[in-house]
C-alpha cells in the first residue's frame, strides 16, 4: 500500500475517532443538563416503591457524577451497547437497525433523483446562460432554497393527497395492517410523496452549483481553443464541460448527507414516515434519553460517511491533491 493511501487512512480514522468522542460527551453533557427524568420517563406516573425507584435511579445513575456516567455511557457504547429505549421496550441498537432502514430507502431514493436532476438542470442552465430557461431554472432553485423544507412537505401533501388524492396522506403502512402484511405497492404509494419532497429541496444546491462550475469553465482559456477548432453546442459541452464539472459535482452531493438527514427528520414528522427522523423527534418529545443518544452518534456516522467519500473522490481522482501533499 502507498504511503500516501497509509497517511490518508490514518488521518481519516483519527478524525473519526475524534468526532465520536466528542459528539458522544457533548450531547450526553447536554442531556444530562436537561429537566430529563429518566426514572419518570421510564415509570410514566405508575406507582412504585421508594425501593423500587431507588433501584431505577442507581440503574439509570441519577445522582452520580456526570464523569462517572459518561465513563460508564462511553463503555457500553464501545462494546456496542447502547441500552433499552424507554419508548419501545427494546434495546436501542434494535430500534435505530429498523427505523434507520426504513429512512435509509428514502434518503437514497431523494439523494439519487436529486442529484441527476440538479446536474441536469444546472447543465442546462449554464448552457443556455440568459436564457428563460436559464431564469425559470434560477427561480425555481431560489424558491427552493429560500423555503423551508417542512412548509414544502406540507404543500405537497396539501396538493397530491388532500386536494388530488393521489396518494395516501401518510404513515408507512395501511391503518389496520401490519407491516408484514403489506404489498409492495402499497409500501411504494406511501414512499412517493415524501421522496419528491427531499428530491425538490436537494436539487437547488446541486443545480446553481453546476451552473456556476459550467460558466467558468466555458469561460476558460481551452474552451476558447475548442471553440476556434469549430466546436460548437452540445458537442462542446460534452466533450468539456461536463467532464469537468461532473467530479465537483458528485463531492457536493456526498457532501449533502448532513442537510439530507435534516430534511429526513422534518418530512418524516410532516408525513408520519416510520423512520429515524420521526423516531428522533418522539425521542426528544418523550424523553427517551438512550434511544436520543444512539440516534446522534448514528447521525454523526451517517454524516461523516458522507464526507468521507467525498474526500476520497477528491483524493484519488485529482491528482492535483496528491502532488500538493507529496
């Protein structure tokens, strides 16, 4: 293996090493700040024995100090134990393989149609700078960007399932059927709506930042050259342009996984999808503080996986990185 790679790879594993220390004790520091009551959340006012809740509170290490349990958090963490989540029962690492499955599905879906939909469109525009298909591209990408993506998934859902009826208003399965006896089509009808609200609100960035790219390298000294050989349209965007702004592309887009796993949050309340962003939100809401904790530290992951493909795009497929660090 080249020792360039062995120095990347080192890098990489200390800087995620590094992120999870860290999101895991700031956000067990800001949960344990907060008016959470473990034991009462756990209870839900059933009526116990001072024994019994003295019991709960030496499980749930209240009245501890807070190094003592971030020590003993950060242990079971490590040894892949994330607790029981208060909410469903069940160990937290159950809990977040099955919601984040299903949110997984959705995010893939909205991140791929959003991704060659932006580039398609920022192609386009750069293309046909000035033109109206340029401005209506530009419009459409502003409202976007401008719109929070709650009030989109709330206007979608007004119009295809409320006004239309098009589609289901929400929910991942039927009322009345459980999700294992549900068809694929009826799983699919429920996977629409939330899957064009991502893909709407992911396209902007991709979208005006292909463009940008385009124009400056239309603008360039080479693209001047090609054009003086007789190079001209469609042609002269293929053969330069876009093999030019395609890598820079990809990257942003890998680099979206952070605003994509916001989004999913939001559009799963708005839709009531049974994935991780809702779960995150009944979490907080109910003070589940196990199930919040794993769901952060797999967000963090999530986010960093991102990244990390993006630079390793970066690092392996321009070479001017790698004569800049030899």
């Amino acid at each position: 293996m080249d020792s360039r790679v062995r120095v990347f790879i080192r890098n990489k594993l200390i800087h995620f090493i590094v992120l999870m220390v860290a999101v895991s004790i700031f956000s067990f520091i800001l949960l344990d700040l907060s008016p959470i009551d473990p034991v009462n959340a756990y209870l839900k006012q059933t009526p116990v024995t001072e024994a019994q809740r003295a019991l709960l509170e030496q499980y749930w290490g209240v009245g501890q100090p807070i190094t003592t349990k971030i020590f003993n958090w950060f242990t079971n963490f490590i040894q892949g134990n994330l607790g029981n989540s208060l909410i469903f029962r069940k160990p937290v690492s159950d809990v977040i393989f099955e919601k984040f499955t299903a949110s997984l599905v959705l995010m893939f879906l909205s991140w791929v149609i959003s991704g060659i939909l932006g580039f398609v469109l920022g192609v386009l525009a750069g293309k046909n700078k000035g033109s109206l298909i340029d401005k209506a591209i530009r419009v459409y990408c502003y409202i976007l960007q401008s719109a929070p993506s709650f009030w989109i998934a709330l206007l979608v859902l007004v119009v295809f399932s409320v006004e239309l009826g098009w589609f289901p208003v929400g929910l991942g399965v039927p009322i009345g059927v459980s999700s294992s006896d549900v068809t694929v089509w009826q799983w699919l009808a429920r996977l629409v709506l939330p899957t064009l609200t991502l893909s709407m609100v992911g396209v902007a960035p991709i979208a005006l930042y292909t463009r940008n790219e385009l124009l400056n390298v239309m603008s360039s000294d080479y693209i001047l050259f090609a054009k003086s050989r007789g190079e001209h349209g469609w042609d002269l965007v293929e053969r330069h342009g876009i093999r030019n702004i395609l890598l820079p592309a990809l990257t942003l887009q890998f680099l979206n996984f952070s605003e994509l796993f916001g989004g999913t949050v939001l559009v799963e309340q708005v839709f009531l999808y049974p994935g991780i962003g809702q779960t995150a939100v009944a979490a907080g809401l109910q003070s589940d503080v196990p199930l919040l904790l794993g769901i952060v530290v797999i967000s963090a992951v999530f986010v960093f996986v991102g990244n990390l493909i993006a630079d390793i795009l970066y690092y392996f497929v321009d070479p001017r990185i790698k004569e800049n660090e030899a």
